[in-house]
C-alpha cells in the first residue's frame, strides 16, 4: 500500500536506538511483552506494536496510520439502504466526504468527542493492528498540557470499554525525546493545530515552563488554501510539496519583488493540480512557512516559534540553560519544510547573542513527524516500562488516581 511505502521510506535512514537512561539502571531489553502504541494527533492517529529493538530489522513502522476523521451520513434516511455503513473511519470518511458529514474529533490538542474517539481507536486495533484491545499492554499518548480529565476519560475508554489488560499514557514530548536519544532538551511539537514548546529535564517534562502557540500545520494550510483560492486538502497538498523556510525572509521577499521571483535550487514554485493544469502562485512558497516566525502575518498576537523557544529557555534553572541550547529538537509534522531548522538555529542564536557563550544547536531527524511514536516504542521497549503500566486491577481497585501519578522535574513545579 502506498501509504506504508511512504512510512518505510523514511525509515530507511533511521537506525535502530538504544537508550540509557542517566537516572534509571535499565538498559534496552529485546525480548520483552510487546505493547501497543497509540499516538493520537489531531491529523493522524498512529498505531503499531512495540517489542522488536534487538531484532534485525531493527525500528518497527506504526501499522497504521489513520486520519483523524469521522464520518456520517447527513441524511439519516440513507441509513436503512443496502450495503451503506452508519460510520465512516479516516481515509475512507474523507473520500466520501461529498456525502457524510465528517468530524474532527481530536482539535487544539484535545479531544472534543470522545465517543469518535473511540470508535476510531476499535477501527484501528480492528482494521490495521488485527488485535483485540485486550491482547496487549497500551501506551497511549498525551498532549503536554492535557487537562487531567481528559487522561481519566482515556483511561476509562481505554479499560472499560476497549478492556485494555494495562495502559500507561505518557508525554509526546518527552516520547519525541527519546526517538533522538536524550533525555533533556526543549522539544518544539509542530502538529496540526498547535505548536508546543516543553523543556525537558531528565526524561520528565517541564509543565510551568511549557509553552503553546496556537498554529499549526492546518493555519499554514489555510492561508495557501486562501492566496491559491484551492480547497484544504489541495492546499496541503501545495504546502507539503513546495513550502519552506527562507533563511532570510526580507531579502528573499526582496528577490521575489525583484520581479524574478525564482526560487532557491531544487524548490518548486509550480504546482500540478490533480486534473494535470499547472497553478502558478501568487504567494512565494515561503510565505505560509513563514507564519511560524511571525504570526502578525496572519494577524495572530502571538510571538514567533523561535522567541518562544527563547523565552521557555530562559525561564528554566540557570544550570540547564546551556543543555537546552544546545538540544532544541524537532518533532511533528509542521517541523519538516526545508530550511525551518536553520531559520530557527539563526533566529535563535541572534536573540541569545553573545552572552555567556551560549550556543545554539537544533537537532532533527528522519522520520520526525511521527517521532512521538518512535519514542514511545522506544519506551515501550525498555525493561523498566513494565513498572509505568497501570494494570486493570489497579485500575478496578483505585480509580482515576493511577492515571494521575505524574512525575514532574525537582522544583520546577
Ligand atoms: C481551536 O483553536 C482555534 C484557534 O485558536 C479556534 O478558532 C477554535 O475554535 C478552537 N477549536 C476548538 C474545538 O476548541
Ligand atoms: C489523545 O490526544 C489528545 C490530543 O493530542 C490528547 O489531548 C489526549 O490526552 C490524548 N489521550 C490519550 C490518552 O492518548
Ligand atoms: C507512564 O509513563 C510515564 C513516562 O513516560 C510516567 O510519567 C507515568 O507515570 C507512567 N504511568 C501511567 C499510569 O501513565
């Protein structure tokens, strides 16, 4: 299938990762219970089974990969036709979207609807992992500034419904952290809706000190689908084939002005509309990229990714500053336009300056969009994982209380 080839081409680079934790004296076991890993954004839900490090092919693909999209008949009238189903999953509710009425239930890093939820998550275990839910230990997911009601709601779902036998729900960030090998660093999570910034200490995330910024990969989308005059999903599709990150915004405006408007080497500037015409773009294709930098360009009151970075940085303890400098990390699937890295590097290091000899370094790797997910088979594969599982039992015998347990960084509240 397309979609899996897609996956495993980036996973061609991708070296099988081994962590050791400075605080913990476990080392990466292979030959442990496999656990599913559920990474639920607000474009894509990603799932597959865990337990293969030490294997020879190494780091495993999610299994599926499943849009965040349900789907309904408008006219309920349908419904009592042959052969027409009453729900509709991802993929196959985005194709049919000329007649159902599709929803989005996970939005802004929270979920909206938990009821689709969970009718995408038993599609998932269902169509794409071909396991029953309660077959195996799950690792699911957490927004870095997830309400605790929502993590009870999962749990509930996850065990009185799906009758998970343990689940664990864990931090993207600090996942997305461990798909790069570290334990401490800033991870900047550009997703579809929002974009977190969370400093991380030790492998445990910074809650007071963790930063949103309310765009996303779908406000980028937006402003093409506006300067192209294109439908959403074409938009994103122009977005994701020749947007990037110009290292100097004015003067590449400048050139653009200039009147010869040619992009840099090797960057499109046309782009092949699916009846075969060619549209040619009135905006140059940095400029979406570009509200991440600055957010006024879209009227939105907020400070670009890269003083926000600054700012999380220099609110944390004196003594890890220079570690948080140097490991700034990218996840997420609004972190991969060519040219973001550098433009942040560069911003970054003009707003530290000189002083106390700070240096910059982003880090990226192959496969950062899904590196929540990466991080959490990562995880999920090492020994002392099985004593974050929260069993059933202790879920029948305790309550919401287990899901609650939160580890936090010493004194940074
Ligand atoms: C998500 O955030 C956007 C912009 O901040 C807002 O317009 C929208 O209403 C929010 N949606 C939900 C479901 O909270
Ligand atoms: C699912 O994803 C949403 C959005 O990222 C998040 O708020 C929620 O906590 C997640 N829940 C679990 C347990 O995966
Ligand atoms: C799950 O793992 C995280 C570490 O990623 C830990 O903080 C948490 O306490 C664990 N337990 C549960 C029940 O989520």
């Amino acid at each position: 299938m397309l979609r899996r080839c897609r996956w495993r081409a980036f996973f061609k680079f991708l070296t099988p990762t081994l962590i050791l934790f400075d605080d913990f004296p476990v080392l990466a076991m292979p030959g442990l219970r496999e656990v599913v890993v559920i990474d639920n954004g607000s474009y894509t839900i990603k799932a597959g089974v865990s337990g293969t490090y030490g294997s020879p092919t190494g780091t495993k693909l999610p299994d599926g990969v499943l849009r965040a999209l349900i789907g309904r008949h408008r006219h309920p009238a349908l419904l009592t036709m042959p052969n027409i189903q009453a729900i509709y999953h991802g993929h196959s509710a985005f194709r049919r979207r000329g007649i159902l009425g599709l929803r989005r239930p996970i939005q802004n890093a929270s979920i909206v609807n938990f009821d689709d939820v969970e009718a995408l998550w038993t599609y998932i275990y269902r169509e794409d992992l071909e396991l029953p839910p309660s077959s195996h230990p799950v690792m699911m997911t957490d927004s870095p500034l997830n309400n605790p009601q929502d993590r009870s709601r999962m749990a509930q779902i996850a065990f009185d419904t799906l009758n998970v036998p343990a689940l664990n729900i864990s931090n993207t960030a600090s996942l997305a952290l461990y798909a790069y090998s570290r334990t401490t660093g800033v991870v900047v999570d550009a997703g579809e809706d929002v974009t977190h910034i969370v400093p991380i200490q030790h492998g445990i995330p910074i809650r007071a000190k963790t930063l949103r910024i309310d765009i996303g990969g779908r406000d980028l989308a937006e402003s093409v689908a506006f300067s192209t005059g294109e439908v959403l999903h074409v938009a994103r599709d122009i977005l994701a084939k020749t947007g990037y990150v110009a290292l100097d915004h004015r003067g590449e405006v400048e050139v653009y002005r200039g009147g010869r408007g040619r992009p840099p080497e090797g960057v499109r500037e046309n782009y092949e509309l699916p009846d075969g015409s060619v549209l040619a773009m009135s905006d140059p294709p940095f400029m979406a990229p570009e509200l991440l930098f600055q957010p006024i360009l879209r009227g939105y009151n907020s400070p670009g990714v890269h003083q926000q970075v600054e700012a999380c940085i220099s609110s944390v303890d004196t003594a890890i500053r220079q570690e948080l400098y140097s490991n700034v990390v990218l996840s997420g699937g609004s972190s991969l336009f060519p040219g973001l890295p550098e433009r942040l590097r560069k911003e970054m290091s003009l707003l530290v300056g000189n002083e106390g000899k700070k240096s910059v370094e982003v880090v990226t790797m192959e496969g950062r969009e899904i590196a929540s997910w990466i991080g959490g088979t990562i995880l999920a594969g090492l020994g002392i994982f099985e004593s974050m599982l929260a069993s059933k039992q202790e879920w029948q015998e305790f309550g919401e209380s287990i899901v609650h347990r939160r580890l936090d960084a010493a004194g940074s509240g």
